[in-house]
C-alpha cells in the first residue's frame, strides 16, 4: 500500500485525502493478519516527494528548496526512494514484515516550534 504522511498528521485543505490514507494503513494491518503466513502487506507512509508537478503544491524552485529545508534529510524525496523502498519491502530482506508501516519521509518535518522557541537561541 502507498500511504502518506498525510494519514498520521492533520491535513488542512485535504482531510478526505488524510482519512483515507489513515484508512489505508488499517487495511494493511488487517490484510496482514488475513492474509498470513501466505502474503505479507505492509504500507509505505510516503512524506513530501519531487515530482514534475510539485510546483503546483509547492508553488516554484524558489518555494521548493524552501520546502525542502523543513525536511531534515534537506531534500524532497525523489520517486525513486519510493520505489526503492518498495522493492525492500517486497524482498526477501523483509521476509518478516507484515503490517507494518515504515516511514519514508526524510526525517519528518522540522517542528515549526523550534523556529520561535527562544529557550536554546543566542541573542
């Protein structure tokens, strides 16, 4: 299953979107349990990705690198990291995951806290 981040964290402006992703990943669990030992369903959570219409989302280059930044790996993920994970999960590397959700999102996004916390800053 292809999931999003988008199912774990409010989505403003796309909360049917956010639901069925959510929905998503409860199916995957349940799918595990039914379907073992004989198939094994796990979901990628997919967080921001660089594709040849983010700037619809994210407006131009100037507002994707800024978007980026919030990433903590620095980057939007490329369709490729995607894949790649996909194909770990679909190996015999993962021959033991089953209903499970595994994160692929570049670290998450940097908590728009810390850009006003004033606790650890040198003024």
């Amino acid at each position: 299953m292809i999931g999003s981040v988008s199912g774990g964290r409010p989505s403003p402006g796309s909360a049917a979107y956010g639901a069925a992703k959510a929905g998503l990943e409860n199916l995957a669990r349940s799918m595990a349990v039914e379907w073992a030992p004989d198939i094994r369903v796990n979901t990628l959570v997919v967080g921001m990705v660089r594709t040849e219409l983010s700037h619809l989302h994210y407006g131009g280059e100037d507002a994707i690198a800024a978007v980026s930044r919030t990433v903590p790996l620095g980057r939007l993920a490329a369709p490729s990291d995607v894949g790649a994970a996909a194909v770990f999960l679909s190996s015999d590397a993962a021959a033991y995951i089953s209903g499970a959700s595994l994160l692929v999102h570049g670290g998450g996004e940097r908590p728009a806290f810390l850009d006003v916390a004033t606790a650890n800053k040198n003024t």
